[in-house]
C-alpha cells in the first residue's frame, strides 16, 4: 500500500482527506541491549513502514482504526486512559498523552493506521508506529518539533505509557534514517554519524517466526541487572552513570565483587560498545570480513553472557555458515525469537535467501519469512490539504 491508496481508504471511512505520514521499521547491525545503557548502536532504517493518516473532526473525539489490526477505538480527548489497554492502540494513545504533558492540546481526529513491518519480528513495529502517530498528531496540530525531539517524545510513549523501557535508538533511526547509510548513534548526547553501506552488499534478514513468552519481562530484567552493576562499580568509580562509562580493565579489575550473572551482563555491554564503535570503522573502510566477524562475536555475547538468544535463533546463524556471499550475522532486536541481520553480497542475496530458508526449515519444520533488504529513509510526513 502507498500513501495514495491509504488516502482513498480513509475517505471512503470517514468521509474527509487525510494528511499521510509515515515511518520506518529498523534493523541493528550491530550494539545490542546497548541504548539503554547509555552506549553505542549502528542500526538502518528499513523500507517496511507504518502509515497514519489523520484528518479533523468536530468534536473531542479520538477515534483510531487500522486497517489490518483488530479493534476499532473511540476515546474522549477530556478524559483519556492513565493506562494501557493491552491493544495496539497503547501506542498512539502513548504519544497523545506525551504530547498533553508536553503543553499541546489536542483537538477530535480521525486516524487510520497501516502497518508493513512484521509484528513480533524484533524490527520495532512499535516505533514506527509512535513515530508515525506523533507525525500524524503534529500534522493535524500544525505543531512543529526537530526530529530529535519527536524521537524523545516516542520514546517517553513507550517507557512511561506502554511500560516498556526501550532505549532510544529504535524511535532515533525511525525519525533520522538515510538511504543506503547505517546510523551510528551515541545514545547519550544523540550525536550520530551516517556510515555508507557499500553498494554491493545487501542486508538480508531472517524471520525466525517465534516469539518465546519471556521477551518483555526479561528485557526489563536485563535493564534492572545492569543498572545493579553500575550501582556495585560505583563504590569505586563514582562518576559512572551507565555502563558506557565502564571499560573493560575496570570491570575486570572488579569482577569478584559482582555476582556471577551481574558481571556476564556487563561484559555483553561494555565489550558490545567496542564493537560498534570498530564496526562503523569497518563499514566505513568496506573491510566485510571483519565487520562479519564481529557480528558472529556480537551474537556468541548475546547468547551465553546476555542470554537473550533462543534455539531458533541460534540455529538461523549456524545455517548461515557456508553460504555463497554471506559475510556475518547475528541476532538482532531484544532477544528469545525475531530475527537474525545478514550482510551478503548483492548479487547473492536471492540465492542467499533461498538457502538459508530451505537449512533453517530442514532443522526446525518452520518456513521462515527471509526480507532482502537495502537502509532506507527515516520519517516523512504530508502537509495537511
């Protein structure tokens, strides 16, 4: 579906011309359970995206469709939820409440969402959502905010209405993707540099198709046990904020006063910012084999020190091994299923995908979804007709 097509549907529903605006879902390549500790990411915009599109109404009404999410919606804009529904519709709901807080006031709208990025796939449909949502309410509102500004106030969506303690990287790269670029983005100061993706490579992701259950209350574990690292190293480095601050020689140097799973949490992040900062020195160089070598890295950190990987997943990087083109992957996204991050030579990638489809349905009896993929552009947003 285009923004046009989207546009003739929201008329026949509801009568009026919409403003369209969209966003990107994003895969990381690599500086994983690293935004929230303040640290390093390069991810790239996709060409997946979600689409919103808003128009007024006469009233003090909200009321929110999609066209392929069940559940229609109807709030009142005087008197909307303190907390979530449980449903897709927590996430425009979250950017509303923001965007009160935030001193704006918002007037009756109709808004109808459209959603290409695979849900439960680990390439944050949920930002793109949020993102677009927020472009939708500025559009309708002729509110004007820097892109930064839209990602911070998604973000606070996400932690302080959903629940869900995201970093900012996922809602960054949906506002300030670049075609054919990674984004290497300090996730503290929002400093960030655009690293050009080599013309013959190819991103090829692969879906796993599982969704194990302990996704979100691990992840929020995950956040608590490195928060309790900092708290243990700060006896003796008391300017440390997060994990970012921490290098390798003084985690080790203190490692037998934190408990064994503490210390392997924080391991995973602090040697993951080095990672990262290396990767984007590689891409840059197109020095492949060694930027895949650490992705093979990344993903053995993330499965025995983080624990976040699962079998399918496992087994998705494992096919991957041998295949013409292919350079390195690694899971990517929170963890326990979604997807794993390929870098293959474009002219490869189609049989690439093929092979790697037919191995992982071979050992699991699951078809997986397999997106050959290039980095897209960020956020857009249509005027109001």
């Amino acid at each position: 579906m285009n923004s046009a097509d989207l546009a003739r549907q929201f008329e026949s529903a509801f009568g009026q011309a919409p403003a369209i605006c969209s966003a990107p879902g994003r895969v990381n390549l690599i500086g994983e359970h690293t935004d929230y500790n303040q640290g390093f990411v390069m991810p790239c915009a996709l060409g997946f995206r979600t689409w919103a599109a808003i128009a007024p109404r006469d009233d003090q009404k909200l009321r929110l469709r999609s066209t392929e999410l069940p559940g229609e919606f109807e709030f009142d804009l005087s008197g909307l939820p303190s907390k979530p529904l449980g449903k897709w519709c927590d996430y425009v709901l979250g950017v509303a409440t923001v965007l009160r807080k935030m001193g704006h006031s918002l007037q009756g709208s109709n808004l109808l969402i459209h959603g290409e990025v695979p849900i439960g796939a680990g390439l944050s449909s949920s930002a793109a959502l949020e993102v677009a949502s927020a472009l939708a309410f500025l559009a309708r509102h002729r509110i004007q905010l820097p892109a930064r500004e839209v990602a911070l106030l998604c973000q606070s969506a996400e932690n302080n209405f959903v629940g869900a303690r995201v970093g900012i990287m996922d809602q960054f790269v949906a506002c300030l993707g670049k075609t054919g670029h990674a984004l290497l983005l300090d996730c503290r100061s929002l400093e960030f540099g655009l690293v050009p993706v080599p013309g013959q490579v190819q991103i090829v992701i692969c879906n796993t198709k599982v969704k194990h259950e302990l996704a979100g209350g691990e992840y929020n574990r995950r956040r608590e046990e490195c928060e309790q690292g900092v708290r243990i190293l700060s006896q003796w480095y008391p300017k440390i904020e997060a994990l970012r601050d921490v290098s390798l020689q003084q985690l080790e140097e203190h490692r037998q006063a934190l408990p064994p799973v503490i210390y392997q949490r924080c391991l995973h992040v602090v040697c993951e910012n080095r990672r990262v900062l290396e990767s984007g020195r590689l891409l840059q160089a197109g020095e492949l084999a060694r930027l895949g070598e650490l992705m093979r890295q990344s993903h053995r950190s993330l499965r025995d020190l983080y624990e976040v990987s699962c079998r399918e997943l496992d087994i998705m990087t494992e096919v991957a091994e041998g295949l013409p083109g292919y350079w390195g992957g690694r899971m990517t996204g929170g963890g326990f299923g979604g997807c794993t991050v390929n870098l293959v030579n474009a002219a490869e990638a189609d049989r690439f995908a093929e092979q790697i489809a037919e191995r992982y349905r071979s050992k699991t009896g699951i078809s997986p979804d397999v997106y050959v993929c290039s980095a897209a552009d960020g956020a857009s947003a249509e005027s109001m007709r």
